[in-house]
C-alpha cells in the first residue's frame, strides 16, 4: 500500500500539515519534530509523489536551456561544456533540464512559449546575448524569470547575467604580449558583431594605445596579413588553431616567429602542437552560478537584477615566447 503523509503523521506523533511543513524544511517547525518526521518518513519508506508536488505548487521543477539559433553557433565546446555544467548544478538543486533550440530566433521564440505556457519549465537560461531579440524580449515582457549567460547593453538592468569581464581578458592578453617584449599587435576575428567581440577587442585597444604600442584589427580570411604583428590576441581557441594552420602554410612559425593567445581554454587549446596559451573563462563556474542565480529567482522573481562577474586565469603553453 502506498505510503501517505497521514501515515507518517501519525507515526510520528504530529498533524499532517507539521510533516509538510517539515518536509519544505520550514522556520517554524523545530529541528526536533523535523528529525522525528524524516524518522518516521525512513521506517515507512516514504517518498513525496513529485506530480503531486507539481500539481500542488503550480511549478515544473524544471528549467529550460536556451542554445543560440543553429546558424550563429560557432563555439560548439563551449555549449556542450556550460551545459554539462548546468546538468551537475541542476541535479544538486532536484531540478530538471529541457533545451530549446532552433534554426532561427523564430523557432526559438516558438519553442520557449510553448515549454513556458504548458508548465514544462518554471524559467530559463539563456546562452547568448549580445543585440535583444525577441525571445529575451518575450521573457522580459511576461515576467519570466530568466538568466542570461553573457552580456547585454539593451535593458541591462531589467536582467541577470552570468560572465566574465571580456574587456578585462582583451586587455590582459595585450598586456601579457607586451611583457614578452612584443611592440606591433594584431587583434584577429572572423565577425565583427557580438558582444564578446566588441569587449575582447575594446579590451585590446585600450591597452595597446595605453602602452603606446601598434594594435589593429585584422580579419580571418583565405589569406591571412598580419602585416608586421609579432604578437597575435585571436578572438577564441577553434579560430587560433585555424590562424596557426594559415600562418604556417605562409612559413611562418608559432610561436618562433610570431606569438598566438586566445581565450576560453577549449578541448582544442591542448590538442595540437603547439599547444595554446588561452584565457580558462571558468565553463563550470558560468554554469553553476547561473543556475543558482535561476533558482533564486524562481524563490524570489521581484528581486533586483545584476551581473555576476566569473573570474578567469590564463593558461601560459606553447603559442607564446619572449621576443
């Protein structure tokens, strides 16, 4: 027969609504009668029926996980990696995972209402920021809680975000050239759009025009020109690799000729000689914190957005060497 919390009421020698309250490990039950229920609920092996909670609360237990349309995703590691990380940090808070995903920002918006509107999920983490669109304007409108992984100038103070301080890391990898004696740098991208882009390279630029050195901004082509650049700061791990394959087939030599650092210490830094010098932007961390940051939303919706800032550490290999 199945257990019920009369059952475990009764056993314990409580109402049935002081072992509810026990269970939701309320302030007002002390921590006598609370361990006295979870005795009880051990000896008759109970267990809450999850669609009853479900029903009761009016909430999924779920999140959704909102990748970036198909056609703007370059950084694939990245995504498998943060999500793998909200997986581990949902579990911890018995929370589900469901992902949205789509060709367009159409077929993204179609997906979130849908989830949203049939409870499947109680909010959202959203992997991508930059420009608004219209599925980070529909959450915004509705009151749907939700968490950004990224930055975003457009509203910014109507929503929480998780990442690190791109400028910051543009301005560290221009810094870090400039003390191994590097005097003429390139900062190499194959967009020109996004908000990682716009800090990474801003970072960059302030930098070098504070040390006093040459910095330019150089695009990913079939044919690469990094003019007379001895130092180079690439926009992430995959297109390092690229610039070092294009670079060789120039005859010209990383790092004994020219000096190569990226950022997010992919699978792909440490897969190849010569293995690359990268900024680690903390993947787990980004995915922990912005669940955690979810969950608190989800307890408490009205209150105040902000950014919370991931702290990153450069990984020092083999694409970089003093001049």
């Amino acid at each position: 027969m199945t257990v019920t919390i009369k059952d475990v009421a009764k056993l314990a020698g409580v109402n049935a609504s002081t072992v509810s309250r026990a269970i939701h490990d309320s302030k007002a039950i002390s921590d006598k009668t609370k361990e006295k229920v979870k005795k009880a609920m051990l000896e008759l092996g109970y267990s809450r029926n999850a669609a009853a909670q479900t029903l009761a609360s009016g909430k999924a237990g779920a999140i959704g996980v909102v990748f970036p349309p198909i056609e703007n995703k370059s950084e694939q590691p990245f995504f498998m990696k943060i999500l793998t990380a909200i997986n581990e940090a949902a579990r911890q808070n018995n929370i589900t995972v469901s992902i949205a995903s789509g060709h367009s920002n159409a077929e993204l918006l179609s997906q979130v209402k849908v989830m949203y509107q049939e409870k499947r999920v109680d909010g959202f983490i959203v992997l991508y920021a930059g420009e608004e669109d219209d599925v980070r304007s529909y959450l915004i409108t509705d009151r749907i809680p939700f968490v950004i992984v990224g930055s975003t100038i457009e509203r910014a103070n109507e929503i929480t975000a998780v990442d690190n301080n791109n400028q910051l890391m543009g301005s560290e990898a221009a810094n870090y050239l400039a003390s191994l004696g590097h005097k003429q740098l390139a900062f190499i991208s194959n967009t020109d759009s996004g908000e990682v882009f716009h800090e990474r390279y801003q970072g960059f630029v302030l930098k070098t025009q504070s040390l006093g050195l040459k910095g330019r901004l150089v695009r990913s082509k079939n044919k690469l020109d990094i003019g007379h650049a001895t130092g180079l700061v690439v926009l992430d791990d995959i297109l390092a690799i690229k610039v070092i394959q294009k670079l060789s087939e120039q005859g010209i030599s990383v790092p004994a000729d020219v000096s190569v650092i990226s950022f997010n210490n992919s699978v792909f830094a440490s897969l190849i000689h010569p293995y690359l010098t990268t900024f680690d932007i903390n993947i787990r961390q980004l995915g922990h914190r912005s669940v955690q940051k979810l969950v608190h939303l989800l307890a408490y919706p009205d209150d105040f957005k902000e950014k919370v800032t991931v702290p990153f550490e450069l990984k020092v290999r083999e694409s970089t060497k003093a001049v």
